[in-house]
C-alpha cells in the first residue's frame, strides 16, 4: 500500500512538471534546419522534453520534434538566442540558449 502511494506521488509530480515545462518564443527569419527538420520561416514555441525539442509554429500549431544534447552553462543566459550557420544554401541551428535560464540545446 505505501509503495502505491509512493508511486502515485512521484507520478503526480512529475506529471506536473510536465504540464509546466517552460516555452521559449523563437522568430526564424528564413527557412532553416534545426536537426533533420526544415523549418519555414515564422513564429515557434520551443519546449524541453527531456533530450528533445518540440516546435511548435504558433501559427499552424503544427509540433516538430528535433533531437538535442542538453547543455548547462555556469550562468543563466540573459535572452533567448539561436545561433544558426549557412552553407550558402540552408540555414542551420547550431544551438538555442534559453533566457533566464542555464540550459543550452546543441543540434
């Protein structure tokens, strides 16, 4: 019996840490990759679920679900900031920095 509440517990609370995992609004300008992914120009929700990002483009509120290596930087990064590369062709994320936070997602 107490292993079940235990586990009810733990089930409830981890349930609402998902249920409040935190968005971060991204603007891509241009078409870009994040990942195997090609994203359109435009307005996207990025959300942490756990080694993945999930897009969502606020407009369709179509999901893409990118994989990513999580990375934790000493300080918290003042704004939200996505780095990107070209290869004359394509843009690409290299990694998004999350403001207020420490968490870096490397693509």
């Amino acid at each position: 019996m107490k292993k079940s509440l235990l586990l009810t517990g733990i089930l409830a609370l981890s349930s609402m840490a998902f249920a409040y995992a935190k968005t971060y609004e991204i603007t891509l300008t241009t078409a870009t990759k994040a990942g195997s992914v090609q994203l359109k120009a435009g307005s996207y929700s990025v959300k942490l679920d756990g080694d993945k990002a999930v897009f969502t483009d606020v407009n369709t509120d179509k999901h893409f679900t990118v994989p990513v290596k999580v990375e934790n930087a000493a300080k918290k990064f003042e704004g939200t900031r996505v780095d990107t590369t070209n290869d004359g062709k394509v843009d690409t994320i290299k990694d998004i920095q999350f403001g207020g936070s420490t968490t870096q997602l490397d693509f």
